[in-house]
C-alpha cells in the first residue's frame, strides 16, 4: 500500500481538544447494577408494607409472593457506585456481608467407600459386633426353621417355636 501525501490545508487538521474546566480529574465510573426490574420492585414495595402478604396484583396476573433468596455474585458491592446506595440504604441486609457455610475439609479424601466402612466397623466395640452376628444367624436358623410351614400353608403353633428355641438351647450350651 501507498502512504497518502501530508497535507498542509487547515481544514484537513484535526480541531484542538477542549481544556479541561476542574482542576482534578473526577473518577465517573458508569454503574454496573442492573437496571430496576418493575416486577422485582413491586415485591419489594409489597414486602416492604407487608412482608408476609402477596403483592397486590391487577386482574389477571398471577399472586406474586414477597419472600425468597438472593444469591449476588461475588463483589457486587464494589460494582455499585455512589448513586446505586441510596435506594440500598433502605435495606440494609443487602449491605451486610454474610458468613458463607464451608463443610469441614475431609481428614481422608483419598479412601474409597469399602476402606471407609472397614474403618467405622472396626471402630465400633466388639461385643456390638458379635451381637449383630448372634442376631443374624438366629435369623437365618429360624426362617430356615419357619420355611416348611409356609410351603405346606401349616400354622406355626408355639409348640412349634419352643421346639425351634429347645434344640438351638440344646445344640448351643
């Protein structure tokens, strides 16, 4: 490509820059807050009057509560200038910061779910243990026991059971 040749008609320059009136420069940032949504305000006008009643509503439209959760990004504060705080001022929850909840850090993340159940049972007291075992094999015994009667439709008289509880005594001292 070709430069253009410069050309010296007074014209053609470019106008000079406007001095600047103030002595500082005043820091104008725009405002980032969104802007005012009208459902959202009418909530919060109706919350406001009457915090457990439904705003009131023109025929047709469906009942809006004026109860629920916020979430803000992190930093919102810092994004809402000076002319976004007076209508904060009013509620001033939204200023405050709140505590966000951090489950406890894991003492072993690296343990898979089989080495962590070993880990609690062989934590638990021994005679504990052995009791669940007991419980579970007089279980087995009895259904095993029980078994004959509901194929043949029987009823189990409490003969029945005290010949079942008899010969585990007798077979067990």
């Amino acid at each position: 490509g070709e430069k253009r040749a410069l050309s010296l008609n007074s014209a053609d320059a470019p106008a000079a820059k406007k001095a600047r009136v103030s002595p500082e420069p005043t820091p104008s940032r725009p405002c980032l807050a969104p802007p005012v949504n009208p459902l959202t305000q009418r909530i919060l006008d109706g919350s406001a009057s009457e915090p457990d009643a439904a705003v009131s509503r023109s025929e047709g439209e469906p009942s809006i509560q004026g109860a629920g959760d916020v979430l803000l990004t992190d930093g919102w504060q810092e994004r809402c200038v000076l002319q976004c705080l007076p209508s904060l001022q009013s509620r001033p929850y939204l200023l405050e910061e709140e505590e966000t909840y951090e489950p406890p850090e894991d003492p072993d993340p690296g343990l898979n779910l089989e080495e962590l159940g070993l880990r609690a049972l062989s934590r638990l007291p021994h005679d504990q243990i052995d009791g669940i075992r007991a419980f579970n094999a007089l279980r087995d015994d009895l259904m095993s026991h029980l078994r004959p009667f509901a194929q043949e439709g029987r009823e189990v008289t409490e003969a029945d059971i005290r010949a079942f509880f008899d010969a585990r005594t007798q077979a067990n001292p």
